[in-house]
C-alpha cells in the first residue's frame, strides 16, 4: 500500500491550494479515505473524510464551508481543496485509509504554509 500526497506549498491568505493523494497497492474504491493535519507542537486532527464510493462527506468545523474532499476512483486519487485559507491552516498534510487488512494507512504528508 502507499499513499502519495502532493499538491503543498506557500500560499497567501485567502488563497487556495488542491491537495492530491495518489493510492496504490489496494483496491482504491473498496475504502474510505480521510485528510489529516498537524501544526508545528499540536496534535495531528481530522480534516475530513469520504466514504469509498464519495456519497458520504464530514468536516472538522474548523474547515467547513472552506475546504471540499474528493475522490476519483477511477484515477486511485482523493484530493482536497483548500479556499479562503487562513494562517491557521498551516500544517503538514496527510492521507489516511480507513481500517482495512487489519490496519490504517498514511501517506508521508504534504507541507501547507499560510502567511503572506
């Protein structure tokens, strides 16, 4: 299994970014699939999630209304667009499998830096 985010950089306030997750090794459209964060000294929290086939979404209330997650199964890819981005948003971004093969699997983040 590997999981392959891209799609970081620095981007202004208010600005936008779509976050990419590339998925191999398993059947992509069998899972859920979910964004994680970790700011510099906090703890790594929930972005959002998708469910396998994409007909069920949840949002951290930080996020809500900003960001929108996504999937293409046909492509293996979740991706997660970021608008009206904020300097709080600056984190390392990951991908993350739901529970499946008696485990979870992430990918080795993305760098999201908000600041002008």
């Amino acid at each position: 299994v590997q999981l392959v985010e891209s799609g970081g950089g620095l981007v202004q306030p208010g600005g936008s970014l779509r976050l990419s997750c590339a998925a191999s090794g398993f059947t992509f459209s069998s899972t859920g699939m979910s964004w994680y964060r970790q700011a510099p000294g906090k703890e790594r929290e929930l972005v959002a999630t998708i469910s396998n086939f994409g007909m069920s979404t949840y949002y951290a209330d930080s996020v809500k209304d900003r960001f929108t997650i996504s999937r293409v199964n046909a492509r293996n890819t979740v991706y997660l667009q970021m608008r009206s981005l904020k300097p709080e948003d600056t984190a390392v971004y990951y991908c993350k499998t739901d529970r499946f093969r008696g485990r979870e699997y992430w990918g080795q983040g993305t760098q999201v830096t908000v600041s002008s």
